[in-house]
C-alpha cells in the first residue's frame, strides 16, 4: 500500500529573537523570588503573615525613634535592631522557605524551570538568594524608618545625621549577616520535602530546641563553655558576631573572648549551609 502521508504548513515559524539566555533566566527567578517572599502576584492570603511580621518590625522602629529622641542616650540602635528582631525573621524564614522550594518540588515545577539552560546550582544559589534578600530587608526597613526618624530630630545639624548614617551602615552590614546565616539555615531544610507544613516546622525545630541547649550551657557552664554555648544557638550566635564585630550593644550572650570564634562559626555555618542546598538540588531528578 502506498505511503500517503502529507506533511502541512500550518504557519509555524522558527524563532529568530534574542536568546537572553541563563543570566537573565536566573535573574528572572531571583525577582519572582523575592515578590513570592512578600506576597506580591498571589493570593491576599499569601500576603498576611509576610507583611504583617515586616508591618510589627516597622512599627516597633517608630516606637523606638519616639523612645530614643526622648532619652539622653539610645535605647536600642541599629546593630540592636538586628539582634531583636532576629527571632521575628526566624518566623518569616519558616513561613517562607517553604513557599519558595517546598511548592516547586511538590508540583514538580523544577524540571520546567531546568528545560531552560538554568542549571541546577543555579536554582538552589537563585533561591538562597531570593530568601536571603527578603530577610534582609525586614531588617533593613525598620532601620530606614528608624534612621530617617532620627536623623530629622537630631540636635547637632549634619554632624548628628552623619552620625545617623554610620550607625546605619553598621546596621545594614549585620542585617546582611543575619539574613545569610538564616537563609543559609532555613532554605536547605526547606528543600527537604515538598510539603510546607513539615519544612516550616523543621525549621522551628532547629530554633526552638537548640535555643533551651544553649541557654542551659551559658547559665550553668563553667569557664569556656559559658562562653561557648551561644554557639549551638543560631539568634545566640548571631548576637556574638554583632557583638564582636560593633560593641557590646544588646548583650544577649556572654561571648567573653570567643568573639572571633563567634564569627568563624557563624561563616562555616552559612557555607556548610549553602552547599548542603546545592549538593541536594544536584541529586534532584530533571
């Protein structure tokens, strides 16, 4: 029987446009990243818990600038900021984290996002990326508002201001710190399962039981442990690095003369944290 099959021209074109490649695909994602952090683009639900923890952190800013400027001396300063509000971006790491990779791996939305020439290192550094970013600026913006609230009410003109903005600066450098160390933290449990529930709550998990450790050692250990326990908590740890690197400040941990260890630590773990993530997208199927 003869072959009678006809190919038809239905007018379907090669594309002849720009290749924009994988720079700009990974940088598509980092953005996408940190709107989903926030919200932006989905649900009114997706939106409460994100603004309404970045919502209390600006509202306590404000509440801080009237404290400060009706006292001699600040009650809390920018590094300080950093380190109470560590324990509100814990929450906003858990609630997160998830959202960002739990969802594509459930969905199974990463082998779509790898028919593109993104490569699978590329996804997990992408993502890190995007978290740490969102954290960083729940740390950040409370500092803008506390800055601008200080800066108009200062009584030593541009001195004062530029006052201001070196503790500013200080602050932003450990917001940096902090979100690095807690994204690097949250993101590669998160990765773990594609079920949200479950990746925020092994990210409480890891606050809430090496908090109890750590406290028990600084109050009942004795010589370098005292010192040292503050490692095995991530916000303790945190703190010492602050401390370490700007001042006593808000002393939330003795780190006695430990306070470099505090800050080697604080860099392994962020890391240790950062190739863990990759190292577990590598052995994903796509």
């Amino acid at each position: 029987m003869p072959d009678t099959g006809v190919i038809h021209d239905i007018g379907y074109q090669r594309y002849e446009g720009p290749r924009l490649g994988r720079g700009y695909a990974a940088r598509s994602l980092y953005v996408h990243g940190v709107r989903s952090a926030y919200g932006l683009g989905r649900s009114p639900w997706a939106k409460v818990l994100p603004m309404a923890v970045l919502a209390f952190a600006s509202l306590a800013s404000l509440i801080l600038v009237v404290v400060n400027t009706q006292l001699p001396t600040q009650v809390i300063d920018y590094v300080g900021i950093a380190s109470t509000f560590t324990y509100a971006a814990t929450v906003f790491v858990a609630v997160v984290a998830p959202e960002l990779v739990s969802v594509d791996l459930r969905s199974n939305l990463l082998q779509l996002y790898l028919s593109r020439p993104l490569r699978k290192s590329d996804y997990a550094l992408t993502k890190l990326a995007s978290l740490a970013t969102a954290t960083f600026l729940l740390f950040a913006i409370p500092m803008l508002i506390m800055f601008l609230g200080m800066a108009f009410n200062t009584d030593s003109g541009i001195g004062g201001v530029f006052d201001e903005l070196g503790g500013f600066a200080q602050g932003l450098i450990a917001a940096a710190i902090h979100a690095a160390l807690l994204s690097a933290l949250g993101l590669p449990l998160a990765s773990l399962t594609g079920r949200r529930v479950f990746a925020s709550g092994m990210i409480i998990a890891l606050f809430l039981l090496t908090a109890p450790i750590s406290g028990a050692l600084q109050a009942f250990g004795n010589g370098s442990l005292e010192y040292l326990g503050g490692l095995l908590d991530p916000s303790s740890l945190l703190n010492g690095v602050d401390q370490w690197l700007f001042g006593p400040g808000i002393g939330l941990v003795q780190t006695g003369d430990y306070g470099a260890v505090y800050a080697l630590v604080a860099a392994a773990l962020t890391a240790l944290g950062t190739f863990l993530l990759v190292l577990r997208y590598k052995k994903v199927k796509s």
